[in-house]
C-alpha cells in the first residue's frame, strides 16, 4: 500500500522526537494505531526504521537515509493541497472589452500605465458593441462591456464608475471660446444653430433606453447638420471655424488636453448618466477577471472629472 503524507509526518516527527508515544501524542493517534503506522511503513520500506534502545527509537541507517527525502516530499505535497496563492503579476490572459470608441480613449487610456505597472502580463482585445451585446458577454465573447444604459437583467452584473453627460465643444479659435473666456454666458440656442457635426449611433440592443442622444436615420437633409459620423473621436475633430457638436463631457475634457477643442457648456435639461463596468455573472469567481473589474472601476473613477464643473447655458 502506498504512503500517504501523514505516513510521511509520521516518519518526521519520530525521527525527530525519536519516541513512539510523543510521535502518536503530536499527529495525534492511540498509540496501538501509531504502531500499526509504524509496522506499515517498515513493511513498505523492508527494513525496521527504528529500533527501540535506551527507552528511545532510535532510527536504522535506511531511515537516516530516507529522512532528507521524507521532508522534500512533505514540502511537495503540502504545496500541492495548498490552494495556488493569488498574485496579479502571475497573470497572463487576453482581455476582450466591448464598448465605444469613446471609451476607449476616455475610460482606457488614461490607465493603461498603471496597468501595465503593475499587471505586465494584461493583454486587452477592444471590440466594437453589437446589438447581441448581452449575448456576447454570457456566451464569454468579450469578457467585459463600457457602455450607459439603464438596462438590468438578471444573469449580469453592471458598475457605474463615473457620471457623465453631453456638452457643446468648439475649437478653442472659435468666437464662441472667445467669448466664454472673456467671462460671457453663451446660450443653448445659438450654439445649436452652430451645430455643424453630429453624432449618429445605433442602440447597443433592442431594449436599450437610449441614454445616449443619436440619429438612427438620417435622410433628410433638411433635419440633419451637414455630417453625420457613428465615431465620437472623429465628429470634434472635423470642426471649423465657429461649428460645434455635442458629445459626452468626459471624453471632451480628455481631448481638451491632446487637441484644440474646447468645452462651452451644457444644457440645463441634459440628461446625467452613468458609463458602467458591465459583465455576465458566470465570471464574478473568476479571480483575474475579478481583479480586473476592481482596478477599472477605481483607476477609472479616479481619472474622472467631475460634471459640476461644466457651466450650464442660458437658453
């Protein structure tokens, strides 16, 4: 019969104590049971291991042998049926986010650095939104979606990190940022007639309430500002002159710093929402996954200003 790895505790512990009753007192066993431990191990081993002298055991020459060994086995087999110690640098997986393009520069960006500090072996895989967004987090198509909506279905599993809502931004050459600078209220009216670039998205899913503002379709030309674009990076970008366009604050504090756009304002019937952290509940034990979900939502929320510092339009 093969040993176990209280036969090889046992095996230490009476090498080191070199006593029968102190060995069964320590494991701990009746002493008629240590001797059937004991006649075990000489059987396995075919040799009489300890030797009784001088009220000791004193062990065999093949025990002082086997001692070394014994307590590599010991250590083997306790890492073994330790569980695996989590550690974030032991972590080497591909991540597949879904969300926006927005998202991608407003949420990700800003702690990518961080990220690779301290989690080197992260991979992300971003992935435009599908109108089966639900579908592919359950069915493990992308692990985890950044994207506002009102939506809560059982099976998933949904963390807003900041709030967000739409404002009007203009290139920092522009009359309008002129004006603002030299202390001037700018109204909702004129910077709507301004309004020369538009964001146009379809919902993320059938259901979805629509917090963010969007075009589904656009025909005619009448109703419609003179481009309409699905990218939110791209729709500031194409601005000229004194044009404007409306598009999440966060994303335009962040472009605020890499490019010539400005912030004006907000409405002051604009709708307040919140990007969230979204994924299916499957992978709530998952410990990466997990440790993932936990540095997004503080890193992000850390890097988020906040939208109280957005002036409010007159009318």
């Amino acid at each position: 019969m093969a040993l176990s790895n209280n036969d090889l505790k046992f095996f230490k512990i009476l090498f080191e104590t070199q006593s029968l009753s102190q060995t069964a007192e320590r494991i701990p066993l009746s002493l008629s049971k240590a001797s059937r431990v004991l006649s075990h191990m000489r059987q396995h081993f075919h040799d009489r291991l300890f030797i009784r002298a001088d009220q000791r055991m004193c062990p065999t020459m093949r025990a002082r042998e086997l001692y070394p060994e014994v307590l590599e086995a010991i250590k083997v087999m306790s890492r073994l049926e330790s569980p695996l110690e989590f550690r974030v640098e032991r972590i080497h997986r591909v991540f597949s986010i879904g969300g926006l393009d927005n998202a991608l520069l407003t949420y990700i960006r800003p702690v990518l650095a961080e990220l690779k500090s301290r989690a080197p072996g992260i991979r992300f895989n971003f992935h435009s939104l599908t109108p089966n967004l639900y579908a592919d987090l359950q069915q493990g198509r992308i692990d985890m979606a950044i994207y506002a909506t009102s939506e809560s279905y059982p099976g998933f599993s949904k963390l807003p990190f900041c709030e967000d809502t739409y404002v009007f931004v203009a290139k920092k050459s522009s009359t309008f940022a002129k004006r603002m600078a030299q202390g001037e209220f700018l109204s909702e009216a004129e910077l709507c007639r301004h309004q020369q670039i538009q964001i146009t998205l379809p919902k993320a899913s059938s259901d979805d309430s629509g917090l963010v503002p969007f075009i589904d379709h656009v025909q005619n030309p009448d109703d419609v500002p003179l481009v309409c674009a699905p990218y939110f990076v791209t729709v500031p970008l194409l601005l000229d002159g004194d044009e404007t366009t409306y598009i999440p604050f966060q994303m335009a504090h962040v472009l605020t710093q890499m490019t010539d756009i400005t912030i004006l304002g907000r409405r002051k019937s604009g709708i307040v929402y919140a990007p969230s952290l979204i994924w299916a509940d499957h992978a709530t034990q998952d410990l990466a996954h997990q440790w993932l979900r936990s540095f997004l939502i503080d890193q992000i929320h850390k890097h988020m200003p906040n939208i109280d510092t957005v002036p409010i339009l007159k009318r």
